[in-house]
C-alpha cells in the first residue's frame, strides 16, 4: 500500500513544518508564491507517492524532495544551501558544509540516500538522463504533471505576470518562433512548451514511469482542449 501525505507529515513534524514557515516568510517579504507555494509542492509529493507506489524507500524520499524542489525559485544563487538546511531539519544531517550523512537516522532513509535527495532537488529542472535515480525519475514525473495539471493555466500567469496570455496569429499549437523555454514571448506559449512533458513527446523531457503516464492521461487531453477551444474563438472573433 502507498504511504500516505498524512502519515509522512506526521513522521516528518519538523521537517513539514518549517516547509509552512519557510513559505509563509516569503509571502510576508512579499516574494511569493509566483505559481510555486506550498500548494504545489504538496500536489508533487503527493504524484510522487502514487508514482513510487509500494516502494516506500522510494517514495519517502522523492515526498521530502517535492516539498523543496520550489526553493530554486525563491533563493537564487543560496537555493542549495537553504535546500540542504531545510533537508537537515527533515534527517538530521549536520549541515551545507558537512557530509550529508544522517546522523540520526529516525526516518526511513539515512547515509547515502540524503546526498540523492538533494541531487535529486538540484537536478529536477534538468532533461531526462540515463544516470538520473529513482528518485529524480519520481520527482521529475511527479513536477511534470502539476506542471500540466489544470492549475498551470492560472500558475504559469502568476509566474510570468508581465507576459502578454498570447501574441496575436500564434495561437492554437503555433508559438512564436523567437519564444524560448526559459524565455517565452506570452503564456501561451510557456503552457504549449508543458505538452513536451507527454510521455510519447519524443522530447528529453517526456514523462518515463507508467504510473505517471496514467496520471496524466486526462490532464494532456484537457491542456490539449484548452489550445484548441481557444484557438477555435479566437478564430471565430476573426483574431
Ligand atoms: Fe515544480
């Protein structure tokens, strides 16, 4: 049986809870939560139980990496050291500077497996590789599909907000031939580049366990449904 969101915050209270404070900080320094707050983080670790399933090992782990996989958002150029800080409240490491080895190992995971989750948060963002572990396989499923989730729409706007939602005459799967990955001309375009998450995309990007290719079966359609119905009305207001 899957472990549960509830039974991991329950083992995790430290951990879970300075997740709550540290986002709750950045709200009041008026720096979130642009698309990636606490409710996108929870929604990650929760796919990421579904994904890793039985193996609890597995799924502990990619749960603690969801819940810091935002912090390259906020923290620039320190996100590594908050993100090893905020693992050491989760496994009682001794810290950025030292061995990330468990020194008391209360949780389920413990001396090697600390440093892959801390790879695994680093490396998130990256294409898909062959030596990536189980644990980075997880997590990057599991952030693909918040990332075609429905709530994307409204994220991707709040991530962005001085993007234009289109450019007129690239609408529908067209974007506009200077917009980027990391710098897209409108939304529309930043959402179209979220359909190289599917797992028969073909792309370095693509979804690769079958847990997370059944999960997102409905959401590609309904992403996909977005496109056409408002390429559909934009056409028919002869746009
Ligand atoms: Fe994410």
């Amino acid at each position: 049986m899957a472990l549960t969101q509830e039974a991991l915050r329950k083992k995790y209270n430290v951990f879970y809870r300075r997740f709550h404070e540290m986002h709750a900080q950045l709200i009041e320094k008026g720096l979130g939560n642009r698309g990636h707050g606490t409710d996108h983080d929870m929604l990650v670790a929760g796919y990421c139980l579904l994904i890793a399933g039985d193996d609890h090992r597995l799924a502990e782990m990619a749960w603690l990496a969801a819940h810091l996989h935002s912090i390259d958002r906020f923290f620039g150029d320190d996100h590594e050291k908050v993100t090893a800080e905020m693992l050491g409240t989760a496994v009682g490491v001794l810290g950025y500077d030292t061995p990330m080895i468990a020194k008391d190992p209360i949780c389920g995971i413990e001396g090697d497996d600390v440093s892959i989750v801390l790879d695994a948060v680093i490396r998130h963002g990256r294409r898909n590789e062959d030596e990536d572990s189980s644990t980075l396989v997880v997590l990057k499923d599991a952030d693909r599909l918040a990332n075609v989730m429905p709530y994307v729409i409204a994220r991707s706007g709040q991530f962005q907000p001085t993007l234009p939602v289109i450019e007129l005459g690239y609408t529908g799967t067209a974007w506009h031939p200077s917009s980027t990955y990391k710098s897209p001309r409108s939304i529309h375009d930043d959402l179209l580049r979220c359909l190289e998450w599917h797992p028969d995309s073909g792309t370095p990007f693509a979804i690769r366990t079958q847990k997370a290719r059944e999960i997102g079966e409905e959401l590609f359609v309904y992403l996909r449904g977005w496109f056409t119905l408002s390429d559909k009305h934009m056409k028919m207001a002869g746009l």
